[in-house]
C-alpha cells in the first residue's frame, strides 16, 4: 500500500487560524494557492468530482488521504471499488473554476473538521435592458 504525500499543511495551519479567530484573509489564499490538494475523479474521462449546491458548482479537494477517506466513506463507498484522484496546486483548481461556464468554487475537506470554502467570484452586471421591463 502506497502513501500519499499531499502538501498542505501551511493551509491547514491557515485554516485552523480563520477557526480561531486571527486568520489574516490574504494569508488564507495565499496558503490555498500553493498548496497540493488531492481531487476526486469521476467517470471514464477522469473528470474533476463537483457537486452543486445553490447554483454554484463546488469542486471537491482535500488537504489529505484522511480527509478524502472520510468524504467517501460519508457518501456510502464501496470495499472493493477503487477511488482514483489527482494532485492539484490550489491555484490550478482557482483558474479551472474561473474558467467554468457556471460559478464555480473550492471546496476543501468537506465534511472534515475544519472545511473551507473558496466561492467563486461574481460579478452583478447590470441587465442589458438597464434595469427597465
């Protein structure tokens, strides 16, 4: 059996801080964005794992194998089957997100101890008829 080395534990460290109470935001991103996060794959193709919720696609990550473990074995896993996943730098994921057609975030370790969430960035454009109906 083969361990997987994830890099994240100035994340966590960063994350266990904004739980505290004295997490500096720019810190928090910044931890984010270069940390390896290990990512659920689906399907034949390999697809990122995401899920929906309140008309945001949330891609999954998680700063370890515990972590991922616990997301699965929350969401009913099979013994026998395999669960593939990739490494990621948190800012590969960001400018896969913000490349979506569809406002997509990070999510990180949901389900864990200390989740966090990386929400996408959203702009109100003002209606093309300009606020007239």
């Amino acid at each position: 059996m083969s361990v997987v080395d994830i890099d994240s534990a100035r994340l966590r460290s960063e994350i266990a801080a904004f739980y505290a109470g004295f997490g500096v935001p720019s810190e928090l991103t910044a931890a984010f964005e270069s940390s390896a996060l290990l990512v659920p794959l689906t399907g034949p193709q390999d697809r990122v794992f995401t899920l929906e919720s309140g008309g945001v696609a949330w891609l999954c990550a998680f700063t370890g194998v515990e972590e991922y473990a616990r997301f699965m074995t929350a969401r009913g896993v099979v013994a026998d089957e395999s669960y593939r996943f990739h490494t990621f730098l948190g800012r590969r994921l960001r400018e896969f997100a913000a490349g979506q057609p569809e406002p997509t975030g990070v999510a990180v370790d949901m389900l864990g101890a200390a989740p966090m969430a990386f929400p996408p960035a959203i702009s109100e454009e003002p209606s093309s008829d300009g606020g007239h109906g």
